[in-house]
C-alpha cells in the first residue's frame, strides 16, 4: 500500500485526495496536520530523506509526499499513477468536487 502525507489546507494534497477516494486499498492518506503523531512521522522523513532536500531549500513544505511499498519517496504524483495539480492533464478542484467524469 502507498502511504502519502498530506494536508486538507494544501491543494495539491487536496487534489491527490480526491484522485484516491474509494481506493483504500491502494492508498493510505495520512492528514500531517490531524495529530502530533502524524507530523512527526511526516517530520521524521522528510528530515532524513535527500528527496526533500529541494524542497526545503526553496522553503517548501514536501507535501504530498507518497512514500512506496519498497520504503522508497517520491514527490511526483505520476510514479504512482496519479495527476498533478496545474499540469495539462489535470481537472480544476472544483471539478473533482463536483465529479465531473475523466477528473
């Protein structure tokens, strides 16, 4: 199962979370900002892994990060079979909310 950490504030995450709705079991959406213990693991990777070193040179958070099956991250939707918020083939939010078919 992929792990990815997000939040509801981030459209980004938002956008991601309305791609996996339904897919329990694929996906494990884990809120960074719910409880302490969720963004401390969150805190814990993105400390130690390279994949966030960009990130946090520009002052970016790193979310949604999804982390593999094998352990390995990844910042990019599409290694996951997932659409990025603000590329071509993405849907507005508002779309997906509505549920707009091919979003």
């Amino acid at each position: 199962m992929i792990k990815i950490y997000g939040m509801p504030t981030c459209p980004y995450c938002d956008y991601i979370y309305e791609q996996i709705k339904g897919r329990e079991d694929e996906f494990e959406y884990i809120n960074i900002g719910e409880n302490i213990r969720n963004m401390s693991a969150f805190t814990r990777l993105r400390d130690t892994d390279p994949v966030f070193d960009h990130c946090k040179q520009i002052g970016d958070l790193g979310v949604p990060a999804f982390v593999l099956e094998d352990g390995s991250i990844t910042l990019d939707p599409a290694v996951v079979g997932l659409v990025e918020y603000g590329t071509a083939d993405a849907c507005s939010l508002e779309d997906h909310k509505s549920g707009r078919k091919g979003c």
